[in-house]
C-alpha cells in the first residue's frame, strides 16, 4: 500500500459512486498518476482506454470513476469532454510544474473550462495537482497557482499539492482533502 494508503482511506469516505474529471495538458502526467491509483486499488479495477481520443476510464471498487482527458491547447476534443461535465462531481487538473513555458495554454484551457455554462453552475471542487515536484528548477505550488490565476477562482472550494506522479508522493494527501470536499 505503502504511498497509495491514504488514498484506499480517501475511498473508505466515499460512500458513493462518483466521477471525476481528470485533466490536464498533454505530457503533465495524468496516465502515469492514474497507473499508480491502479496499483493500490487492486480489486475490481478495470481500465478502459478508448482507442482515438485518448480517453481513459479507470474505476476503484465501482465507486470512484476517473476518466481522463488530454487537453491539447487547440480545444480539439474539448466538445467531447464538455459532454462529461453535467456528470462529474470533481475535477482534478494535473499542471506539469517543470513546464514553464506552457504554463499560459494551462491557464487558457483552465479559464475555458471555467467559463463553461454547465461549470459555472455546478460548484464542484477542483483539486490541482503541481506535478513533477522532482525535477529541478521547476514551478513551486504556489508558482504554479500563480502562473495559473488560481487565486482568481472565488465560486468554488479548490487545493493545489505538489505531486510526483511517479512515487505517487503527494496524490494521496490531494485525494484526502477530494474525499472530505465529496463526502455526505
Ligand atoms: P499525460 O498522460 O498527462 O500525457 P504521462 O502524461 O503520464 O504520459 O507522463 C508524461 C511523462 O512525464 C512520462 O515520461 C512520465 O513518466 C513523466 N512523469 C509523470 N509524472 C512525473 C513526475 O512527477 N516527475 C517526473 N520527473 N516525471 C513524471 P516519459 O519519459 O515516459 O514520456
Ligand atoms: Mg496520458
């Protein structure tokens, strides 16, 4: 279990079934976060990956259902993923912190997102995940809030944790804090 154990409490919380959204640019680290979730919640896990949008579907125990979205920076698949938003209870936006340079597509694609009609009437949280913690010279979390504008986001409750998505350090304290924000 070891790194992934707080996120098996994160489930126990959870009484539900609940979708999440998880996204982020390409290259952030969304599959790699999401192969590490599939190793601690051995039972019942099944990945779909959908050949063609690169869309993958991941549930824990039938109750907690990630399906992942890459967002390109030319909005090319964004009609299909908007099709999920009436459905999710969460967002989880993994931001590649060693990747300055794409920082504004992220926050382009996030103020889109945003301003979305079924979103912007659906409080739901938004949990952001400072990726590649590790590697040198990139973002810190609060850089990242910064480069992002997430201060900016006033209508709903949001977090950001430094992550490593290969160790899976830091995931489990940001699914934590999901769990208590779904919980009821
Ligand atoms: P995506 O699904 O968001 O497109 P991936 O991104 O999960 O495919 O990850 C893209 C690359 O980033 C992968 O490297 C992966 O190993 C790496 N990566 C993911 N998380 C971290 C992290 O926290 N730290 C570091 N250093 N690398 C990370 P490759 O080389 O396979 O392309
Ligand atoms: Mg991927």
């Amino acid at each position: 279990m070891g790194l992934w154990s707080s996120f098996l409490t994160s489930l126990g919380i959870i009484k539900r079934k609940v979708n999440i959204l998880l996204v982020g640019l390409d290259n952030a680290g969304k599959s790699t976060i999401i192969n590490g979730l599939k190793v601690s919640a051995v039972p019942q896990t099944e990945v779909v990956p959908t050949v063609g949008f690169n869309v993958e579907t991941f549930s824990t125990q039938h109750r907690l259902t990630f399906t992942v979205f890459d967002m390109s920076g030319q909005g090319k698949y964004r009609d299909l993923w908007e099709y999920y938003y009436p459905d999710v209870e969460a967002i989880v936006f993994v931001i590649d912190a060693s990747d300055k340079i794409r920082a504004c597509v992220a926050r382009d694609e996030l103020e889109t997102m945003l301003q979305n009609k079924v979103l912007r009437d659906r409080k739901i949280p938004i949990l952001f995940f400072a990726n590649k913690m590790d590697v040198e010279g990139g973002m810190s979390p609060s850089e990242c809030s910064g480069a992002l504008g997430l201060e900016e986001i006033k209508d709903r409750n949001w977090t950001i944790c430094a992550t490593n998505g290969i160790t899976g350090q830091g995931v489990g304290v940001g699914l934590d804090w999901l769990a208590e924000e779904l919980k009821y």
